[in-house]
C-alpha cells in the first residue's frame, strides 16, 4: 500500500498547489484588469500596468488571459468588473499586527470572509488605523541571484534611483524605496540588463514581533487562510521569523 499512499499524497500536494495556481492567476489578472482601468491599456504609459502584467508572465499566466484582462480592464471588450480596494486590519496570534488589502466586486461577501478567516485562526478584528500606523508605503522589487550577481552590482545599479535599502533574501535581493521612486528603481535596474522578479508598492512594517515555531506556525496558518479567499490579493504582518525557526518548521 506504501506506494498507493505515496501516490494519494502526492496527488493531494499536487491538487493543493494546482489550486494556489489557480488563486495566483486570478489574482493577477485582478491586477491587470484594475491597473489598465486606472491608468489605460497602453503598458509604456502605464507603469502599473507593465508591472502587473511582468508579474503575470513571470508567474506563467498564458498570454491570452493576459491580453484579455488588459482589454478588458480598457474597456476594449466587455465583461470587466468594477473591483474596489479595501483594506481591513486586525491582529493575529502573539498580538502580530495584519493589514488585508482586498479587491473586490462585493464588500459584504469580502469583510464577511476576512472577519471568518480571522477569528477562525486566534486573530481578532481592528478598527480602520488601528494597525495601519505600524506600516510605511514602499516600493519593493525582488531581483533573483543569477550569474553570479552580488549586493554591490545591485545597489550600484539603484543608489541614484532612490533605493533606500538592499536586503539578502537568500535566493533573492530585496530592493526597498519610497512607492513614488519605485518605477526609477526598477528602470535602473533594467538599463543595467539586471533581472527582476517583481515591483510592487506594499506595507512594510516599521517595527517587527519576533516569534517562536509555535507563534509562526498560527501566524503562517492565519495568513494562509486569508491569502486562500479570492478577494484578498495581499496579506501583510509584522511577524519576524528568524532563519532558525523557519529551519525548525520546515523539519
């Protein structure tokens, strides 16, 4: 039976990430949609939009759903939705702070879902400002270690761009910023015929909770609960999980 069970697993894992897959896609396309109605289809005009769309590529989204939500999104072919961004704030497990930006086409379907996911999962809601104080607007771009690239060719390639920071990921370089020098960063990094894996405009927090394997573990199942509803495009915490403690967890 070892290899049968073998299999079911397997199978499950597979259907699990096919799922994600499928929740990432239209997350994506969410964002197309929404930044070629904010600011037209034409991506060498619209720096959202070029973004969005970067990210869907590098995420594999096939190129006719991407052509499709731009047009869509454009108002070149019927059928967009009218999306609103909303966030909600709350705090999780160990008093670790949450900022939830959704985007959707029904506010009650959305703060009914994020209130369940949260109070399912040891957090409680806030109200508006009540977390938000605890994050700053910024530009982060993640550029991956290939050929050899270091934090200096990174840093010398963003400095006069605006980058305020360089940060080893590991397997990637983060590159923060002010979100209004965002795209000088990302451009100088493309004029350097340097890679990047996305740009986007996010909270980073400005002060951080350290957890242990049990606080992180409620804390990554809180997150993945709300990153799992289809309004909820971005999930943000304070929570500072050191290297040792992911290490524990992935064991």
């Amino acid at each position: 039976m070892s290899g049968h069970s073998k299999w079911a697993t397997t199978k499950h894992k597979k259907a699990v990430v096919d799922a994600r897959r499928g929740k990432m896609f239209a997350k994506l396309i969410k964002n197309i949609e929404v930044a070629a109605r904010t600011g037209g289809g034409d991506m060498a005009g619209n720096p959202t939009l070029f973004d969005a769309v970067q990210k869907a590529k590098k995420s594999s989204v096939p190129n006719d759903n991407i052509d499709r939500a731009v047009k869509r999104g454009s108002g070149a072919e019927a059928g967009g939705a009218d999306y609103q961004t909303i966030m909600y704030e709350g705090y999780g497990p160990n008093g670790v702070a949450v900022l939830i930006e959704c985007l959707t086409d029904n506010r009650n379907r959305a703060a009914s879902d994020v209130r369940v996911a949260v109070t399912r999962n040891h957090g409680s809601m806030g109200d508006p400002g009540s977390v938000a104080y605890l994050f700053n607007r910024k530009g982060v771009v993640i550029v991956p270690k290939e050929n050899g690239l270091t934090e200096d060719d990174v840093l010398g390639a963003v400095l006069d761009a605006g980058a305020e920071e360089v940060n080893d990921l590991g397997e990637a370089f983060e590159v923060i910023s002010e979100a209004t020098d965002m795209v000088a960063v990302r451009t100088a990094l493309q004029d350097a015929k340097i890679e990047y894996d996305s740009a986007d405009a996010s909270f980073v927090p400005s002060m951080n909770i350290s957890l242990d394997v049990e606080g992180a573990t409620k804390v990554f199942k809180l997150i993945d609960a709300l990153e799992d509803l289809d309004d909820v495009q971005n999930v943000y915490s304070n929570a500072d999980i050191s290297d040792e403690v992911l290490a524990l967890l992935d064991a």
